[in-house]
C-alpha cells in the first residue's frame, strides 16, 4: 500500500523545534514502530511522524487536527483497545496502539 493510503504524509508537517526533557516513549501508529517523549499529544507524535490524522471526504487529502484544542471532533483516533479519544488532548502513552483509520483498527 502507498504511503499516501496509509495515511502518511511527509516529513515536516510537524518539526520539533526545541528539545524536550522527559523519557524517551514507544507506541504504535497503524502497525508501524514510532518514538515520543513524555508529555507529547498523540496529534504532536502523528504529525512528527509524517502521519495524517484522516483524509477529507470529497478528495481524499490528508488532513491534521482543525482546532488543536478538543473542539471540532476533527482528530479522532482509536487506541488498540477501541477507545476512541481525541488526538489533540490526549497524551501519549508507552507501549500504546493508535490506529488513525478505524476500519484498520478491527474495531468497527
């Protein structure tokens, strides 16, 4: 599958621009090995990553969260337990499992 369809997009949509202190975390993000550190949001870690959180409806573009804050209910993502919680408000966790589709999530 492209890297398009997977929801990646490229690097840089996100860049870190100061270092953070906090331990280093691993997750994983619709089945693939990623880094974080303590305290990031799970939108912060997708978007560091080259990740689209989903793609619009009418063209299929990937698309980030809208707001960044917990208002628009554009940044939905499913934890590997089916939990659905917000990208942008949620921080990541060790060892977690995100999938931005749900569909490939096996939770709908």
């Amino acid at each position: 599958m492209s890297d398009e369809a997977l929801g990646r997009v490229s690097k840089g949509q996100f860049v870190r621009v100061a270092t953070r202190r906090g331990a280093s975390l691993r997750l994983t993000v619709d089945g693939d090995p990623v880094e974080a550190v303590e305290g990031d949001s799970l939108l912060a870690v997708l978007m560091l990553n080259g990740r689209a959180v989903r793609h619009l409806e009418f063209g299929g573009e990937p698309r980030a969260g809208f707001c960044l804050m917990g208002a628009c209910q554009d940044c939905w993502v499913w934890l590997g337990d089916g939990e659905r919680v917000r990208a942008c408000t949620t921080l990541v966790a060790d060892g977690i499992t995100v999938w931005t589709d749900p569909r490939r999530s096996g939770h709908v």
